[in-house]
C-alpha cells in the first residue's frame, strides 16, 4: 500500500519537474494516532524545482498541495514538505 502512494505522490509532483524529489513514508512512526486508524499516511516529501524560484515558503506549499490535494485526508493524513529552488549545489550534484 504505501509503495503504492508513494508512486501515486511521485507522479503527481513530477509535474514539478523536480530535479530532485525524494519521499518517505513515516507512518510507522505516528502508529495509533487518530489519522493512522483509517489507513490514512504520513509523508515527509523533499522536493527541489526549478519552479519554486522567486516563491515563498508558503507558495512553494501550495504547489505541491495543489498536486496533492484530491489524496488528502483519506490516503495522506500528514504531509511535512521541503521545498526548494536549485541552487548552485544543487544543480552541480544532480549533473554528476
């Protein structure tokens, strides 16, 4: 199931065109938390796209959960997002 959402997750952002994105299921740390009695995940989703550039950390947000919005709060009951523009690093790791 959560490999399942994690791809669903995945190919929604990929809209993004992130140039990195990684996502982690950490439902097993909230075990018996109201949310997690349904089925429902929590996610931490780390995301750098060219997209986010010039944007607040609010509107950065907002795009991912604008992706996302439709899966919440029946299959994702938590998402903890870090989104990122490139930077100099950034773009110099991904190329190697």
């Amino acid at each position: 199931m959560s490999t399942d959402r994690i791809a669903v997750i995945r190919e929604r952002l990929a809209g993004l065109e992130p140039i990195a994105l990684d996502i982690q299921d950490e439902s097993h740390l909230h075990a018996g938390h109201a949310g997690a009695q349904g089925g429902a995940g929590h996610y931490r989703v780390r995301i750098v796209a060219a997209c986010f550039r010039g944007l607040s950390p609010v509107a950065r947000h907002r795009l991912v959960y604008d992706r996302l919005n439709d899966l919440m709060p029946h299959a994702i009951h938590a998402l903890a997002i870090e989104a990122q523009a490139p930077t100099k690093d950034v773009e110099t790791s991904q190329a190697q």
